[in-house]
C-alpha cells in the first residue's frame, strides 16, 4: 500500500470520527435544550373548582415525575392569549359548545390544539330552584314572564366567562324577550352564596349551573329547557377538552402524552369537588388524596408516561406517596 493510500485513509478515517462526535455533540446538545425546555410546566385555570381540581390532578402527576409546575389563573380569553403566545402550556378546562367561539380565533391561527375530550357528560346553562320551576319557569321563554320576581336580574360568573358572553348576547339581542334583564358577573363563589341565599329565603334566582358540581345535590335546583341554540341541546350538554400550545408534543412529547390520558368522569370530579367546596380542603390536597386512594386509576394516567429524566413511571409508588401530601 503506497503512503499516498495510507494518508488518505487517515485523513477519511479522521474526518468521520469528528464527523460522528460532532453529531453525538449536536444529539446531546439538543436533548440537554429540550429537557431545559420541558423542565417547568405552565398550566392555565379560570377560577372554576372543576377545572381546579383536574388541574391539580395534572400538577401533581407532573410533579411526581419530577417536574417543576407552575399554575397561574387567569380570565377565559386570558388563557387562550396566553396559550398562543407560549405564556402557558395547557388548559384542561375547554368547555364546549360554549367556547367555541372563543377558541375559534386561535385555532385559525394554529397557535393551540385541541388533545382531545377529557371530560363526557358534563351540562352547563340557565338554572333555577325547583320551586321557581314548579311556579311556572321551565323554558327560557318563561324568565320574562317572572321579570318582577327576579328583580330583572341573571346571575353569571367572572367577567369574560363564556355563558356571561352568551347571556349578554341573549340580552342584547331581546332574545325570549330578555333585552331588559340584567348580567350579574360575579364569580363562581359570589354567585352560589347568592343561590343559598335566595334558597334559604325562598326568593327567586336564574343563574348559570354546570354539572359536574356538588351544587346539584347542595341545592334542588332545575335546568331550563329551550337553550339549545345558545348552550347546545339536552340542557347545555357539554364535553370538556384539553387545550395546549402548539408544539408542546415536539419539544415535551412525555408531558403531552400525560395530559392526553387525563381522562375523568362525572362521580370523580364531584367527589373532588366536594372536597373542596364542602370540606374546605384546598383543591391540590383533594386531588392526592383522591389519587391515593384510587391507585388504579393512577395507573391508567400513567400508562407509557417517563419521569423527566426518561425512567418509566412507577404509577404505583406514586398514588402511595400521594399519601405524603396530606397526612400532615
């Protein structure tokens, strides 16, 4: 072999070695970058105990695999402004039909995906105690009739709320002849003070209800009907997604995977809700507690979920350790 052959072998040889540490390099660069990027996890809730407490359940989860969860409230179209500009990564609280409207913009714009449904069955519209419904309002046609009873007034939630947004629009519009009422924009806990209130009193009261909500067993209360253009039929019948900012599955495909098998049901938020609502205990703490004593469920969350650091979930060790959360 002349040494012309030889030189040139080297310098081949040489060349791919730097050729291949410079790829390990750039490999190992980009992952140390996207485990940087997907070490915090900035969820989004509106001050709603249901979204509370699924919420919670995420941070917690989030928390046992290691990363760093910060939660932030801010108004409905808040979360969606902050969603698009990356501010938050995900909101589990996408109630629709109702925010169709709202989330409709943004998706246009391809700034957030929908993962999917995280909650069947729920409701969500104009409600009434049954004694207001025995006296004759059953429909949303019939609250003008009563306009006197309920001093012109509907009870709704925060400012920017969906159904405030829906109720406004009924109003300005004079729809079922509501152009005189007036929207009360209170919160959720102002609102359902007023609906105890009224209950204990036996006044009259039409506010927006939801299921699920320990509401509906605290107080006998009745859905109206006729609402289905504005809260979709079978009284305001609602599915909850959950909504992220779009990329998440590129750069944290582990922490989007979990918030795609965060899937509830009715009896399971309400028992949390309850917690919260009832018993006072703050809505992180419900949410572990739930989990400890439901390890199964844990299990199927954390089905081909990794701790940040690439190591598989130990789902049972988890809901145990939840344990640890409020034991003290």
């Amino acid at each position: 072999m002349s040494l012309h052959t030889l030189i040139t072998k080297s310098a081949i040889a040489y060349m791919f070695t730097r050729l291949l540490l410079l790829t390990l390099t750039l490999t190992l660069s980009w992952q140390t970058h996207a485990s940087q990027q997907c070490e915090t996890v900035k969820l989004g809730i509106v001050n709603w105990t249901d979204v509370q407490v699924t919420t919670a359940v995420a941070q917690a989860l989030l928390e046992s695999l290691n990363y760093d969860v910060k939660v932030s409230t801010h108004s409905v179209d808040g979360i969606y402004q902050n969603l698009s500009q990356g501010k938050l990564d995900a909101f589990l609280g996408n109630w629709m039909p109702t925010m169709a409207p709202i989330i409709k913009p943004f998706e246009e714009q391809n700034t957030i995906e929908t993962l999917g449904v995280n909650l069947e069955g729920a409701k969500y519209t104009l409600a009434v105690p049954t004694y207001v419904y025995d006296a004759g309002v059953k429909t949303f046609a019939d609250l003008v009739r009563f306009k006197k009873n309920f001093g012109g007034r509907i009870y709704g939630l925060e400012k920017g709320n969906d159904g405030n947004l829906i109720i406004q629009k009924m109003i300005d519009s004079n729809k079922f002849g509501l152009g005189k009422f007036r929207l009360m924009a209170t919160s959720e806990n102002i609102m359902l003070a007023q609906v105890k209130k009224r209950v204990h009193e036996n006044q009259w009261i039409a506010f927006l209800a939801w299921a699920p909500h320990p509401m509906n067993k605290q107080f006998d209360i009745r859905y109206l009907a006729g609402g289905d253009d504005f809260f979709g039929p079978n009284y305001g019948g609602s599915t909850v997604n959950t909504n992220v900012r779009t990329g998440l599955g590129k750069e944290c495909p582990n922490v989007q995977r979990l918030l795609s098998n965060l899937k509830f049901d009715l009896a399971m938020e309400a028992s949390m809700m309850d917690q919260v609502i009832n018993q006072f205990v703050p809505a992180k703490r419900a949410a572990r507690s739930w989990m400890h004593n439901n390890p199964e469920q844990v299990k199927t969350w954390l089905n081909g979920i990794t701790t940040r650091q690439g190591k598989p979930a130990d789902a049972k060790k988890i809901a145990k350790d939840m344990k640890l959360s409020f034991s003290h």
